[in-house]
C-alpha cells in the first residue's frame, strides 16, 4: 500500500506540473525510461507509491536454479578471468536446441541455436544482416504496435521503416495486406512479436502459415520475437514434447530469425540472455552483399564473426550456465515455466475489471473473434482523451503511470499501453480507489 493516505489523490497539480516541466521530458514522445525518471521524482517529492505500469520489466522471482547454476560455474570452472566463446557454450546450444523441439516442436542443430544478449541483440544483427543482403531491399516491415526500441535499431542500422498495423489487419486482412505490401520489393524483412508488446494480441497458426507462404512468395525473411514465450495463459505450454506448442513462423516459412529472450519466460532480465534460432536454410546463404559489411558472404558466418564478435564478442559464459540450468529443467520436466509465469495473467484480469468497471476502454481487446488473453500487457483508453499523452499526463495526478501507444507506433493515437508485472496484488485496492476517483473527477460522457 502507499507510504501516504491514499485519498491524497489527484495529487497536488502545480508540484506535478513543476516536475514534469523541470524534467525537460516531453509526455507526447516520452520513452518508458523517461516516464520512469518523472514517476521516481514525483514518488519521491510527494511521498506516494505509485501503481507502476509504465515500465516491461519482469515481476517475478528468477528461479534459485539459475542463480545457482551460475554461482557454482563462476566458482568451480573459473569463468571470471576467460573470454566465453562467442557462438556459446556447447551445452546451453544444446539444450537450445533440445527446448526449440520440445516447446515449439521444430528439429534444429545445435550450430543454429546462437546464445545472444537478450533478445535485444538478437533483433539488432538480424535485421543487420537481413537489410544488406540485397541492395533493393533496405526496409523492415514492423507490424504495429511494436517495441520501439526495435525500430530505433532500425534508424541506427540506416534502414527505411515502414508498418502494417495489427487494430485493422488480423486473419486474411492481415496476409492480403502484407502480400500487397511485399510485392513492391523493398522490404527486407518482416518484424513482430506475439504474445505482442503492447497490445497483447497473439497470432493464430492459421497467421502464420499464411504470413509464412507470402514470406517465401516474395523472399522476405521473417524476424519473430517470442519474448513472451508460453504466455498466452489460455494454453498450457510447459510440458515437453506434448502439444499445445508455441506458435511460430519457424513452421512455416524458409528463411527466419526467431528470438528467445531469458527475460520474462524466465524471469532473468538483470544477467541479458537470450537464443537466436536461426533457419537452417537461412544460416546456410549466401549473398555477395553482406561480404563488404561482414567479410562473408554467408548468412550465419556474418551473424556469428561479422555480428555477435564486433558487439560484444559473446554472451558472458556465467548467464550462459544459468540459462543451461533453467532449459535443462525445462526440458526434463522439472521446471514448468509456464506455470510461473501465469502469475501476470492473474493480475491482469484483476486490474482490467479494475479498469472498465471505472469507465475506461480496452484498445486491442478482439483477437480474432475472442477476448484478448490476459497477460504481462493491455491497452486501453478513456471517453474525452484523443490523445494517449493527455491520458498519460492526466493519470499522473492519481499516481497511476503509463505510456502512451502512439511511442509503439500504433495507430490508436488515443490509447495507452500498461504492463502488470510491478503490480503487486496488495495494490489492487489502492488501485480500485484511485480509477475511482479518476471516474469521479472525470464523469465519461
């Protein structure tokens, strides 16, 4: 609960507005890291504990096998002083492998399972490689709304961006409109996640066949983020080699990067770890564009020696061994990951009652004919805001925080984006009390 009575809120207006304006932040483009410094100054000026949802980042315990397994690694192998082997250590490739088939149900070798620095460095050297294999191909396609941190790669690589947003393009609108849009030969690659940030929506099989048929159509590689993995909670995926498996492009289509991320699925965000998994036929091309960029002409020699050794010269060996650990317990059965996590599915059920008994709206609420899942995001809105940065400014005075959906690229310029993974339980009544009181100082029209 707050540090203060929690009727203090709206908070006073002029001391909010002092340190919004002092923090030389503007709402309409705040990042999630911006946001974060404005909410921890007003948090501490005003003395009120704020419902956090601006910020993606786990909520949850890491497993004591992975901290384990890494302590015990640094320890007895002496990892500390050594260089890790930038294509990873030859059993957490493995193990990769081993989890790819018994959770996706896809057979790769080893040599295509690339242990990368989060699923954040991942994305950067796919899309390096896939946006200079082919002169007329400098485009990355995101379908929206997406991590903005993703196309700010794209900018910082020197490609053109364009998007398809998902509000208005789901089922055979979405494969028609991305045919449509592929067939003018400029995009190099087509970039997504699902479960999606932000909007939570997940592609159907019957998506991602078509995407993958239209992906080979016009030789388009399929960048797929599974940050999220296992966590649409209306499925249970954490039994190995046991359908239902998660959804991906993997199965569908020639050329793909897919990206793992340790983060959430394993709560070890702090030790940045994740897999690129990288299609067989894929890692195996050749294009003479890429030698000037990466000194290879193919594929998965530039992603290895022209990407992961420039960067960082490798994953560090100790996350490694605690990634090693958790995948090894996945596999055996040990550890149902999926079990963890649908703690995020319980709260955000909680906090979207929350939400519309109060009067707000969810955005990205159909999935194809049925009701968004319940998971680590939702998006939402309010009757007489247009625009999600007023919304975001508003809610600051009720100690509630945000971002808007405008930052993700959405085309829903009134919504804004909340993540529930900071969101204690013990918050939801103070959360109740205050999308009251915003309903009560804010009647919808």
């Amino acid at each position: 609960m707050s540090t203060v009575d929690i009727k203090k809120v709206p908070l006073d207006r002029k001391a909010v507005a002092r340190i919004v304006h002092d923090s030389e932040i503007d709402l309409r483009v705040a990042s999630i890291r911006e946001m974060n410094r404005i909410v921890n100054e007003i948090e501490s000026e005003l003395a009120i504990d704020f419902v956090r949802m601006e910020f993606g980042v786990p909520g949850l315990p890491t497993p004591d096998i992975a901290i384990d397994a890494e302590v015990e690694a640094l320890r007895t192998k002496r990892l500390a002083n050594r260089y890790a082997p930038f294509d990873g250590v030859p059993e957490l490739k493995r193990e990769a492998a081993l989890f790819a088939k018994n959770f996706m149900n896809v057979d790769l070798p080893p040599s295509c399972c690339v242990p990368t620095v989060g699923a954040m460095q991942g994305g950067f050297l796919a899309q390096a490689v896939a946006g200079r294999m082919d002169p007329k191909k400098r485009t990355i396609l995101f379908l929206h709304p997406s991590f903005p941190v993703n196309r700010q790669q794209t900018r910082f690589l020197g490609f053109n961006e364009d998007h398809i947003d998902f509000y208005d393009h789901r089922g055979d609108r979405l494969i028609e409109a991305l045919d449509n849009r592929l067939a003018e030969g400029d995009v190099a690659a087509v970039f997504w996640s699902s479960p999606n940030n932000p909007s939570w929506i997940i592609l159907t099989e019957d998506e991602l066949e078509g995407m993958g048929r239209v992906l080979d159509k016009h030789s388009v590689i399929g960048i797929e983020d599974l940050a999220y993995f296992g966590m649409d909670f209306r499925k249970h995926y954490g039994v190995p080699g046991k359908p239902p498996y998660q959804p991906t492009i993997a199965k569908h289509c020639r050329r793909w990067f897919v990206l793992f991320s340790a983060s959430k699925a394993f709560s070890y965000a702090g030790q940045r770890i994740g897999i690129a998994y990288i299609a067989p036929d894929l890692m195996e091309e050749e294009s003479e564009y890429l030698k000037p960029f990466f000194s290879t002409k193919k594929v998965g020699y530039a992603f290895l020696h022209g990407g992961i050794y420039p960067t960082t010269a490798s994953v560090p060996e100790g996350p490694q061994h605690g990634l090693i650990a958790l995948m090894k317990a996945a596999n055996n059965g040990r550890l149902d990951f999926t079990d963890l996590t649908r703690e995020y599915g319980r709260r955000a059920e909680v906090m979207k009652r929350l939400f519309l008994e109060n009067g707000f709206e969810i955005v990205y609420k159909d999935d194809l004919g049925v009701p968004l899942a319940d998971g680590f995001f939702f998006t939402f809105s309010y009757p007489g805001y247009d625009q999600g940065f007023a919304l975001v400014a508003e809610m600051l005075h009720y100690g509630i925080s945000a971002i808007t959906l405008d930052s993700a690229g959405s085309c829903r310029k009134e919504a804004v984006r909340g993540c529930v993974s900071l969101v204690h339980p013990t918050q939801f009544d103070d959360l109740q009390y205050r999308l009251r009181q915003f309903k009560q100082d804010h009647p919808p029209a």
